[in-house]
C-alpha cells in the first residue's frame, strides 16, 4: 500500500448518549460511564499525545459500565471520543506506523474455508488487522471493527449451491476502538453453471479519523466453468488525512477472488480457495 505519513483517529462525547439510539443502556449505566471516564467534563480537543489518548481508551475499554453497554450505544461511545483528540495525535499514530512499516505486514493470504484473522500490533499498541469470512449471503458475519472471530482453519471445506458472499476487510483500531475501515464484498453464486459472481461492493468503508475516504469495487472475472476457475473482484479507496501541519493522502486496492478447487456436480458442492491481496 502507499500510504505517504498517513493516519487515523477516534473519538467520544459520552455526553450525547442519552440522546443516542433506542433501547438505550439504562440511566445509571450512563451515569457511570460518564463519571468513570477519564473524558467526562473535560474541553474538546484536550487529548493532546497518544499515550493519553491510549489511557483514556484504556479507561473507558476497562469499565464494567462500558462493557454492560450494547453494541449501538459503544458506537456512540466510539465515536465521541474524536471530539477529544488533537492533530497532534493524528501525527504521533501516522509516525507510529511509518516508523515500524506497519502497512506492509498484512499484504497477501487464502485459505479453502474462506476465513483468515491476520494482525500486526506495534510496540504502542496499534492493531492492524485483516480479516475475510465467507458465509451465506442470509447471514451476517462481517464486523466493520475488523475483530471476526478467530476461527480453527479447517482444509477442503465443502459448501453446498447458493448464494454466498466473501468479505474482505482491512482495518486499523486501539483497544478495539475502530479508526479505519477498508471492506470489500464479493457477493457470489455456487450452481449448475459453476461461480458467478453477482456484484461486489464496498459498503463498511470508512475513515473514523480526521479524514475522508471515497471508494468504489469492480468486478473483473464474473464467471468460473470449471476447476482451476476463479471469479475476481476489487475494492478502490483513495483517502484524504488531515493530520494538523500537512494533509496526506494516498490510494489503496484491496483485491479478492473465490476459486474453484473441486466441483462435486452430484452432490451439489463446491470446494473453493479464496484469497485475497492487499496493494
């Protein structure tokens, strides 16, 4: 990937939670959280270096308020705490990464049952991670932390005809709080006439940071006939980040594909190798 002194943030304002999504965690949670946290009461743009960005984090990930809130309402949380940090955080992360070449530890990986958990932790505790699960298009597997499960790799895994899809995605997060999200999906088709690959996207992109992200997917191979045959796809994202005394920027192509190992036309199955690499 070229990422040129790149970055990316997060961010908290507990104090909108009340206000947040429904089913909402109950008063005195809030309340906790809120007194717990080492943000609560405090000026925006006051987390000034990352090791107080990290304690504030580590605070918060810790409590037991925290941890008893929904998956929404940690959303809110999240997202709060951007309104707390400063450029200077932004820069510290991007010096973090550059220093330890951390974008390029994840390029390249497959596997025949389509799931692979892959990260790379630098010494301030940043993870990189990249992810894909393969699941029935009817369920929802992927997380846009970048935190799938990790999950035994299991070898000739044999999946029956229908409608599956294959996502892709590369993030970067402190403590689970999510900073970037790069996702590719490849949704697919397992039948008579072999892989077809129906359309690919990239919903679950996105840049929680002082920054922005404009992507697109391109299918370039939508049909496999055979064994040795595969369908392709990519996702496109070019990034802005904004990290006080310049602004940086760069492209990255994140590339899949599902490939036919074995077809058991009897029993209406497929063996597949899905892969993906990271440029």
């Amino acid at each position: 990937m070229h990422f040129q002194k790149k970055l990316i943030v997060i961010g908290i304002s507990l104090a909108v939670m009340s206000a947040a999504m429904g089913a909402p965690a109950n008063a005195s949670t809030r309340e906790n959280i809120l007194s717990y946290s080492a943000i609560a009461n405090v000026p925006e743009k006051s987390i000034n270096t990352l090791d107080k960005f990290k304690s504030v984090v580590d605070k918060i990930t810790n409590s037991n308020a925290y941890k008893n809130l929904n998956s929404n309402e940690k959303e809110v949380v999240i997202k709060d705490v951007q309104n707390h940090l400063t450029n200077n955080v932004s820069k510290q992360v991007i010096d973090q990464l550059s220093k330890e070449n951390a974008f390029n530890k994840l390029t390249k990986g497959a596997s025949d049952d389509g799931n692979v958990v892959k990260t790379f932790t630098t010494d301030d505790g940043l993870s990189l991670t990249l992810t894909t699960n393969d699941s029935d298009e009817n369920s929802d597997t992927s997380n846009n932390s970048g935190a799938i499960s990790l999950a035994t790799v299991q070898y000739n895994v044999t999946k029956k005809y229908g409608d599956r899809k294959y996502v892709l995605h590369w993030g970067l997060n402190y403590g689970g709080f999510g900073l970037i999200n790069f996702e590719l999906n490849m949704h697919y088709t397992l039948g008579s006439d072999g892989i077809k690959m129906r359309y690919s996207d990239t919903s679950g992109t996105g840049v929680t940071a002082i920054g922005t992200v404009s992507s697109f997917a391109k299918t370039t191979d939508t049909v496999a006939t055979h064994e040795g045959a595969n369908v392709n796809a990519y996702g496109h994202y070019d990034y802005t980040l904004n990290s006080g005394v310049y602004v940086s920027g760069g492209t990255t192509v994140l590339h899949g594909y599902v490939k036919m190992k074995k077809w058991n036309k009897s029993s209406k199955s497929m063996e597949l190798e899905e892969g993906y690499n990271l440029e």
